[in-house]
C-alpha cells in the first residue's frame, strides 16, 4: 500500500509571491526595528466594514439563538433574499436580466475562480493574460490541465496574453486555439480596464471559437468611467459564453467575513466527448450542492445590507476613500516622471521601474530607502517584470506620507 501524491502538485513553481514579500519585510524590520514600514503590497482592505453591514450580521446572529428563527443548512447556493436583491441591484440597472437560479452566493470568489476549472475536461487549452491573478493558473495546474513549468516562468500548454505597455494592457486575441479564457477587469495587478468595444471582441471570439469566458469582475465596484462594463453581461451574446465571478471583499470589506457570488447562464452549453451539448449551469449547480454547503446565514444577511439605502452610500464613501488614494498615487508617481497605469476604475496602481530595473531590486529599493512595502510585478507572471503594484488600501494619511517617501527617492 502506498498513498501517492498527485503529482500535478510538483508542477507548481515554486512562486510564493506573498511569502517571499513577507520574509525580506521581516528580514528588514529585524534589521531596523525602529523602522515605520507602510504596506501597500497585498490587496487587503483597511476600512471595517460599514454599520449597516454590522447591524445585520448582529440581528442574525441574534436569531441564530432564538429557537423559533435558528437556520441550520441553508440551500448551497445562497438564500433567495440575497439572490434577488443581487439580481436587482447588481443586473437590473444594467440592462440584464438573471433568473435566481443562475446566481450561486459562495464565501468568495478566489474558491470560485479556483473550482470552476473542475467542469471542464483535462484536455482543454486555457489562456490567460500575463501578468495574472495566480489563481486561475495555479488551480489548473494542480488539475493537470498545463504541462511542467518552463525556465522562463510559464508553464507548458498554457496560453499566455501579454499585458504589458505595449500593448496598452489590452491582450490580443490567441494565434492558436484555446478553450477557456480567464479575463479579470478591472485587472488585478495591472489596474487597467477594458472598454464595451474591447471586451466585444473577446465574446465575439468565444462565439466564433466555442470557447468560454471566465469574467472576473471582483473589483466592478471600483468603476466609474463611462464606457468601461461593470459586467459582462453588458456585452451583446455574452450570456451564451461567459460566467461571471463578483466578490464582497474588496466592495465591502469582506476579505475577512467571506462572500461572493457566481453567474453560471442557462444559455451556455459545452460539449461531452460524443459532441454532444452540456448546459454549464446544472453542472455548477450540482458540483456545489456536492462539496459546499452555503456561506453562513449571519454572513449573508450581512452581504445583503450592502444594498440597502443606507448601506449603498456607507460603502460607496469607503470605495471613495480607496479611489482617492489611488488618485494620490498616481498623481505623485507621475510627478516624478513614473509612466503609471490603472488606479482610475481600480485600487491597484501599476507602475514601470526607473531605467528598467527589475522588480525584485526596485522591490527593495522601496522596502529600505522608502520603507514602503510593494508587490513586484514579475510575481504575477513574466509580462510584469519592470513593473511594481502598490494598492491603495491603507489609510490616506499613510498613503501621504508614502508617497512623500517616494518623492525623496534618488533613482
Ligand atoms: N479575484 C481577484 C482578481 C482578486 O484579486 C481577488 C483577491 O485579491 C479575488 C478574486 C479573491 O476574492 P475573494 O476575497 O472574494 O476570495
């Protein structure tokens, strides 16, 4: 007897971005105890989480104590109070119509975008852009879906889109023929945003190729420019290739608490190896009801006071907030001359290294002449290279003062 390993597991770089940030900022502060480090490195949220938010999750918890309104299971895929209001709020206004059934509530979107992979076949060619959410690679790596990793930091029959300046972050369409195609716009790290026009070729081309968008629109609520789609859905046939991620994490603060929600259509098909049609939707649907058992209720009740009166405008200010940093930071990176990119409809700001210094070394560059704590570009993948993320999640007085940091920077 011998328990083996999946193997697909030993092809996963060993990439640990976050990790790596974590031990030369702990290195540093060793060596400099005295030092007042500012972190603008991962994409965590600094504002608690609005009160009506709290309100709710208190009158929940609240009932789970009273025997007469105690919930145990609720349904796999969320309660209809959370779905319909998400449908109203979330779709309606833009014009899109959803049936409750096409909504599945989760504890957020990195287990969703990680899972969705499940549904397809091991033989499918997904693409991505580069740089990119390490999830959507990662997760396929593990299923055996890539090859082994190559020395120049991809992996083997993955597709990869390369965002980058060049190309003004918008990828091209693959020259070879691929499958599934993760986009995620607002981009996390670049920031930047696809216009209707620019996200229409991208649907166009799954109808041409029968190929299926995975739409990550975790930070949707960060938009405010006009042409920019805070769905995909937005996008005339959409509904017939794409599915769509959202998260209360970044919108509301629930990186700690746990909520999201997927759109799975009715519309889409894919195919079995007889060719036959498959509808995507009772394949999700019957995946969760297999191996998740519902966010909590207090944490739903707590998601649905996002879209009450009171708690549009609560998170609204703090989505301000954010988007008034960002506004901060790009404007001084570029006063120093810095070509920076995103931070309008994004709280991340993406920026290009002085005099093409790499990553890792501007990295440290700003840890100890600066004290800020960033995120190298290239830990995203090989396009980001020469470039650094900062978010714009901490305070508005810390951000200052960062930024003041940076200004004194002789590079
Ligand atoms: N998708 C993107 C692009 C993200 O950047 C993140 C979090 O950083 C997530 C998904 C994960 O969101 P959640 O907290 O809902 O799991």
């Amino acid at each position: 007897m011998a328990v083996n390993v999946n193997e697909y597991y030993e092809n996963i770089q060993n990439n640990y971005l976050f990790v790596e940030i974590a031990r030369r900022v702990d290195k540093y502060q060793e060596e400099n105890p005295d030092a007042d480090l500012i972190k603008m490195g991962i994409g965590d949220v600094t504002k608690p989480l609005v009160k009506s938010v709290i309100k709710a999750f208190h009158n929940a918890v609240d009932e789970m104590a009273d025997a007469d309104k105690f919930r145990g299971y609720g349904p796999e895929q969320g309660y209809d109070f959370l779905i319909e209001d998400v449908i109203e709020n979330d779709f309606k206004p833009l014009g899109v119509e959803l049936k409750n059934s096409e909504v599945f509530i989760s504890d957020g979107a990195k287990c969703d975008t990680g899972n969705f992979q499940e549904l397809f076949s091991q033989d499918n060619i997904i693409a991505v852009t580069d740089p990119v959410y390490p999830v959507y690679v990662d997760s396929n790596v593990m299923a055996g879906r890539s090859g082994k990793p190559t020395d120049d930091g991809f992996y083997e029959n993955i597709v990869y889109l390369p965002c980058t300046a060049e190309n003004d972050f918008v990828p091209e369409l693959p020259k070879e023929d691929v499958d599934i195609i993760y986009l995620c716009y607002p981009n996390n790290p670049t920031g930047t945003t696809l216009t209707k026009d620019q996200l229409k070729v991208w649907v166009d081309y799954a109808h041409e190729k029968n190929a299926l968008i995975l739409f990550d629109a975790a930070y949707e609520a960060f938009i405010s420019t006009d042409n920019v789609p805070h769905s995909i859905y937005e996008i005339e046939g959409a509904k017939e290739v794409a599915v769509e991620f959202r998260s209360y994490s970044k919108t509301a603060g629930f990186t700690g608490t746990r909520c999201g929600y997927c759109v799975v259509p009715e519309e889409i098909f894919i195919k079995n190896s007889k060719g036959e049609d498959v509808q995507l939707n009772p394949l999700w649907n019957r995946r969760q009801s297999t191996k998740f058992n519902g966010a909590s209720y207090p944490v739903q009740r707590a998601a649905q006071a996002i879209y009450t009166d009171e708690g549009k405008k609560e998170i609204r200010e703090n989505l301000d907030y954010y988007l008034e940093n960002a506004k901060v930071i790009r404007d001084n990176l570029e006063k120093i001359g810095l070509k920076v990119y995103g931070g309008v409809d994004s709280p991340y700001i993406w920026f290009k290294t002085p005099d093409d210094i790499d990553s890792w070394t501007f990295f440290d560059i700003l840890l100890d002449q600066a004290n800020v704590v960033s995120t190298p570009g290239a830990g995203f993948g090989p396009s980001g290279e020469g470039y650094i993320r900062l978010t714009a999640f901490n305070t508005y007085e810390k951000t200052v003062e960062a930024m003041e940091r940076i200004k004194e920077l002789k590079f």
